[in-house]
C-alpha cells in the first residue's frame, strides 16, 4: 500500500495516529502548509481531494499562482569524478550536461515502463 494519494497534480502523504486513531496528512513538495485528516481510508481521499480543490481555490481568491508538486528542477550531488565523465559524455553527444542527464533519466524510466 503506498503511502500517497494523488489528485489534479498534487501528492499528498498519508499517515496514521493510533493515538487519535485518526489518518492524516499534507500535501507534498509546495511551500505552503496544508493538511487534512479523516477517520477512514474513503473519507481520507475525499478530504484530500477537497483540500486540493480548496488550496487551488483560495491561491484564486488571493490572486497568485497555486503552487506545483514538480517544477522540473532538482539538486543531484554526484562525486566530483562522475561529474567530469558525465561532462565528457554529454560533450561527445554534443549536449549540454542538462539536456544529457534528462536524455538519460528519460531512457531509464522509459525501459522500466516498457
């Protein structure tokens, strides 16, 4: 069973309290903070779905831009010798180190899916 809901973009985490014996969770990977809770499984995607819709509906009425779960950039500290060979291969391929790492993430999620 995953740990994650998702719902118009938005990936929210899914936790439990035995003390409250309640489930709860936020959504994932925006700045902003907001949760949601329920006392079973169905009404937990219900409220998370309503917090979604909620959250997009007050970023309206606030006149900013809802934040995003993937903004499509991402830190990866690799050493400093695999650095300099991924260089030199995007090189070779005559692409930029940007444009190689996402070729070869691509591929590798592509044959995993295949």
């Amino acid at each position: 069973m995953a740990n994650t809901v998702e719902y118009n973009g938005y990936i929210g985490s899914i936790e439990y309290s035995s003390e409250d014996k309640c489930f709860f969770g936020k959504l994932e990977m925006i700045d902003d903070l907001v949760t949601f809770e329920a006392d079973n499984a169905k009404e937990l995607e219900s409220n998370f779905q309503n917090a979604v819709d909620e959250y997009i509906k007050t970023c309206e009425e606030l006149q900013r831009e809802p934040q995003k779960t993937y903004k499509g950039v991402f830190n990866v500290r690799v050493e400093p010798a695999l650095h300099r060979q991924i260089y030199i291969e995007a090189k070779k391929a005559g692409m930029s180190l940007n444009a190689f790492v996402q070729q070869v993430l691509k591929n590798k999620i592509m044959s995993h899916s295949a």
